[in-house]
C-alpha cells in the first residue's frame, strides 16, 4: 500500500515527476559521457604509447637506462627471452640492443639511440614495420642497413640509401664506428620519439659492440594492459638482479595520468551529481511541504514515523529507479555510437599526444560505479525532505485544517 | 477497569508565549460508553484543543487524561500512535483522506496499519462504505466526491479500526447544511445500532441539536453539562 501511495503520488505532479526523472537521465547521462570522454581519450593514448613506444613491460639490468652503458647487458636476456614468450598472456616480445653514440652524415653530427633488433620480433611487438613511409622495412640493403625516423632524415639531410657513419662505444667502453646505408624512414606520432631512436639489425650491432650473447632490453607485449604491472611484478620476483617496468613506470609520468584521470572522472561525476542532488532535494522538500497536512493526518490517526519516512524516501527511490535506467539506456546508445563513429575534435589536443578524433569508451565497472554513485546521491536527497516529514507536528499540521 | 471509556481530571493545557493562552482549564469530563456527546462553546474557547488531549495528539500541562482506564502519560510518543491505532478514530473537519487513494483504499489504509488479513479488510470495508452510504463511490477518488460524501468516508474511515470511540472535531464544518444533517443522522444511527461511542465538537446550532449529551466550554471551562 505505502508503495501504492508513492507510486500515485508521483503522478500526482506529472510535471514535477517528469522533470526530476529527466534531470536524473540527463545527469547520467552527462556523468557516464564525460567518463566514457576521457576514458576513451586515455585508452587512445595508452594504447599508442604501449603499441608504438614502450610495450607492456621490459627487462633491464638496473641503470641501463640512465646511460646505456653496453656492459649492463642481461648475459640471459634470449633464455629469459623464450621463458616468458611461453606465458598465455603474452602475445611477441623482441629482445633489443642498445647502444648511444653520435651519427654523423655528410653534413651534420647529432646524438641518437641505436636500438639493435631483429626485424620481425620488433614488427611483432611495437609495428614499426607498419610504420615505414619510405624505403623497405630492412630488405634491399645487404650490408649494415639502417631505419631512420623522417626527423632524423631532416635533420641530417639523408636520403634512402645515403651512408651514414655511427660512432658509438664497444662492450669494453673503446670508441668504435661502423657505415650504414638507410633502408627505410619511418615516422610515428609521437615526434620526440622519432628524433632519438634509429634502428638497426641485432647482428650488425651485436659484431659492432663485441656482444656475443646478452640483450640489454625485453620488450613484451601482452593480450591485455592490466596486467601489465601484475606481470612485472611477477617477473621482477623470478629475476631480483634486473629490473622490470611495465607501460605505467616506463613512460615518464604515465602511471601519475592514469591515476589522475581517474580522479578526474570522479570530479566530473562527482560536480554533475552535486547538482542533481540539490534538484532533486528541493523538488521533493517541495512535494513534502505541499503535503504537510495530509502528512500530519496519517501521523494522527496512527501511522508511525517510520512508514511516513519510507513512504518519501519511496518516492525518490521510484523516480530514481525510472530515471536511473533510462539515462543508463540513452549514457550507453551514446557511448555505443561514438565509440564506433568517433568524436573529430579537429586536432584540438594534437599538441599534448592526443589523438583528434575520440571514440568514447566506458567499461562495464565505470557503469556500474556512475550508478552506484546516482543511487547514492538520490538515497541522501531522498532522506532530508524525509526527516522534514517526520519533524511535522501532527497536531500543528491538522491545526492548519 | 474504569467505568468510562473517556475520563479527565483537572486536564489542562496552557500554551506558553508573549500572552500564556489557558486554552483548556481544570476540566473533568467522564464520557461512558455508547454516548454520543458534542462539545460546543465559542470559537477558541478550546474545543480542539480539548479533543487533541483526549486523542492523544497532544499532552495535558497538568492534570490526567485517562482513556479506558490507561493514563496517556505514561505512554511514550511511539506507544502513543500505537494507542491511536488501536483504540481512537478520528474525523477531522478536512483533509481527512488520502487524495491518491480510493474510498475504499482510504478506508482500507487503516486495517493495512493494523496488519489486518486481506479477507477480513475486504469484508469490512464493504460493510462500512454500506453503512455510510457510499458503496457504490468505493472506487472514487476524494476529488471525486463531494465535501459531505467525503466526510462519510471519513467516518468508515475512522470505524474501521473497530476503536473505542470516535472522535469528530467540527466535522461538518465545511459542509452545507442536508450534507450536515446526513452525516449526523449517520453516526447517530451507527451509535444506536452499533454502539458506537462519539465525542464531536461543533459551533453549529443546527446540529447540537441532534446530540444526546451537550457540554459547553466557555474560555477553556466546562459551564454546562446536559444530557438529554
Ligand atoms: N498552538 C497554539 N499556540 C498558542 N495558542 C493556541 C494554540 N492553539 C490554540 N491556541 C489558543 O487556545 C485557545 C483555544 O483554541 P482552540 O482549542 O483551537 O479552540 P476552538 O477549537 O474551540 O476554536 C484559543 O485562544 C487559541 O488562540
Ligand atoms: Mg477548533
């Protein structure tokens, strides 16, 4: 009967209920979209920095980083190497050598990052067979071949084919030189990228360096990014001696972003159910205070305090109840749709790393959290018109008869 | 077990402000069971106020209110409405009924209170919306009918927590004077046949009339008690 009488209430003032049930889609709405908005925009970028740039996690000795000494190499990286390409959840990984040394051209000198692989591992982890613009993906040039970025080539003023002289330190810290002709350019998003990294084959470097056997980095991919930082963990527990990062440690400040925009889809939501609350509260304080005699009588003729308490809160929990699925309905048509057809944003956010065109995405849990949170919000605006209604006096509001 | 179902001694209420109010003063009333009494007296001369006490909506400042021989004082607030429940009906001058529901949910709404079985709620709500009249309104909304119609309602309302007494505080008030008259001659007659004990308060000449028991406030006092 007390939901009977909520139910009727409702549509006492269809108006009324219309409006707070839309405000409840709509906040949902614009909490799940603005989720989706920058979820999508985040994914967007991990997946560039992990496919492109980093892998999901890596093996180094420790401090190889710092300076890439050639000593600091793994002495095991290939055994380490097939172990964990045995692992369900790995998709490639590409054992790397690296080296920093100076390339010099005809006309210019520069420091760079000679990074030693082999062609299909490396294509298999980060794609970057995919990304050649000129040349050939290491094929054509017999002898000492060289994949450069288009900025490299810019800034040396080399073209395909062009000799290019890299002098770099061996194993034991000797300066060394070796030519290589360019094979291929190549170019990815992210510029600063380009600029430092050329590539070479393992072997040609491995004969330069006066490594034999050893990797100075394990790049590996995985079928799925969260478990990244379980994986390193894992790993970092089998081999205590090397040190190994996943995606969020490897990219300067990326595990801080992570977390930040996290926080920041919380803000969103939070602001936006902020003021859903305080609609929703006036509007049923309104319902209350319309009623208060009526309210007074069901308290005189024996109806307790605590079933005039629930038969309000009743009254908010129904709306919510409408309201709640249908923004959820309209949040997820929305989200389905971008998230296929993509938001243009016309290269607004080009210069920070992102990429123009957006294609929103929650995941099942945000849903679920933005829901969790309406609930919530709609339960606390329920309650403080509720205890407006039990505050009345029955014999003051029946004195009003 | 006391005699009488309604029984004050020396109740009074004063409403505390710039002003005190003695609102009702020193009053002994005895009401037994099957009468039918109105209270009458000026407007403000505390006849709501006297039949807020004696249903337990408000609290004496001195005195004792005993209702078949249980003191309300020495029920808390909770026990109160609970008392209410059980043993009081009421009929107020308007608002009387829930506007969402039914004639016959409106009368129902107190059995649901009382957790009574669906059977014995649908049985009795037939019986009482004959009794007044309205069994062929039972599915009307209170917009739907009429001032006086709505009052009879009210009453089956009130009756259908089968209580001790009725209490009607200016119930045609608001109405004209055949719709009046009809509602009188009602609770009159559920008196008679059933028993039922009313206490009503009026201003109104015409239907002081019809009571069995007159009692007369001026300024909170009682100045006359006639039976007839
Ligand atoms: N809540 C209140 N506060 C102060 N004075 C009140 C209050 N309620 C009633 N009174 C005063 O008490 C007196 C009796 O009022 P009431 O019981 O309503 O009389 P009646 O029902 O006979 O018109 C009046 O003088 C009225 O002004
Ligand atoms: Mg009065």
């Amino acid at each position: 009967m007390l939901v009977k009488i909520a139910w009727r209430n409702i549509w006492r003032n269809t108006t009324r209920s219309v409006v707070v049930i839309i405000a409840i889609a709509l906040g949902l709405w614009a909490g799940v979209f603005a989720s989706a908005f920058v979820q999508g925009m985040m994914r967007q970028k991990i997946e560039t920095v992990i496919k492109a740039e980093m892998s999901d996690f890596q093996f180094h000795r420790p401090g190889f980083t710092d300076e890439y000494l050639a000593k600091l190499y793994m002495q095991n990286g290939e055994e380490i190497r097939s172990k964990v390409g045995t692992e369900e959840s790995v998709i490639a990984s590409s054992g790397r050598l690296i080296s920093m040394g100076m390339v010099g051209s005809a006309k210019q000198n520069g420091a760079i990052k000679i990074v030693g692989i082999d062609p299909d591992d490396e294509a298999a982890v980060t794609g970057l067979n995919e990304q050649v613009l000129d040349g050939e993906y290491f094929e054509g040039v017999m002898r000492n071949p060289i994949l450069i970025s288009q900025a490299t080539a810019e800034k040396f003023r080399v073209k395909l084919k062009s000799k290019l002289i890299l002098t770099l330190q061996d194993v034991d810290g000797e300066i060394i030189a070796g030519a290589f002709r360019v094979v291929g350019i190549y170019k990815t998003e992210n510029v600063m990228f380009d600029r430092m990294n050329v590539y070479v084959r393992q072997d040609d470097l491995r004969k330069l360096i006066k490594i034999e056997t050893g990797l100075h980095e394990i790049a590996v991919s995985l079928n799925d990014h969260d478990l990244a930082d379980p994986m390193a963990t894992k790993y970092q527990v089998i081999h205590p001696d090397l040190s190994v990062q996943s995606w969020l440690d490897l990219a300067t400040g990326m595990r801080m972003m992570v977390d930040m925009i996290d926080v920041y889809i919380y803000y969103i939501v939070g602001i936006i159910l902020v003021a859903l609350l305080f609609s929703i509260l006036n509007t049923m304080l309104m319902a209350v205070l319309e009623r208060v005699r009526e309210i007074g009588m069901l308290m005189a003729v024996g109806m307790t305090k605590g079933k005039v308490f629930f038969m309000i809160m009743l009254e908010t929990l129904i709306l919510t109840m409408i309201g709640g699925p249908l923004g959820l309905l309209i949040s997820w048509a929305f989200v389905t749709y971008y998230g296929v057809n993509g938001i243009d944003l016309g290269g607004a956010y080009d210069e920070v790393g992102f990429s123009s065109v957006i294609y929103p995405f929650l995941d099942g849990r945000s849903y679920l959290d933005v829901t969790f949170m309406v609930v919530i919000m709609a339960i606390v605006a329920a309650i403080y018109p509720a205890i407006k209604a039990l505050n009345l006096n029955p014999v003051e509001a029946i004195r009003k008869i | 077990m006391s005699k009488f179902v309604i029984e004050t001694k020396d109740l009074c209420k004063t409403y505390e402000g710039v002003v005190p109010v003695q609102a009702v003063n020193k009053v002994n009333l005895q009401i037994e069971d099957d009468e039918f009494t109105a209270i009458i007296g000026p407007s403000g001369s505390g006849k709501t106020t006297l039949l807020n006490m004696i249903g337990g909506l408000d609290r004496p400042t001195s005195g004792q209110m005993l209702v078949n021989g249980q003191n309300l004082a020495e029920l808390s607030d909770n026990q109160l409405i609970d008392f209410r429940l059980k043993h009081i009906g009421f009929v107020f001058q308007s608002y009387n009924l829930i506007p969402v529901l039914t004639a016959k949910e409106n009368t129902e709404f107190i059995m649901l209170l009382q957790k009574l079985p669906k059977e014995q709620r649908d049985a009795r709500v037939e019986q009482l919306l004959e009794e007044v009249g309205l069994a062929d309104k039972k599915d009307s909304r209170p917009s739907q009918l009429s001032g006086g119609q709505q009052q009879r309602v009210a009453v089956a309302r009130a009756l259908a927590s089968k209580p001790d007494f009725v209490l009607a505080d200016e119930p045609t008030a608001n109405l004209d004077s055949h719709s009046a008259f009809n509602l009188l001659d009602i609770m009159a007659r559920l008196n008679k046949e059933e028993g039922i004990t009313f206490v009503f308060s009026t201003h109104d000449q015409r239907v002081i009339e019809r009571a069995r028991r007159v009692v007369t406030l001026v300024d909170g006092e009682i100045v006359s008690d006639e039976r007839k």
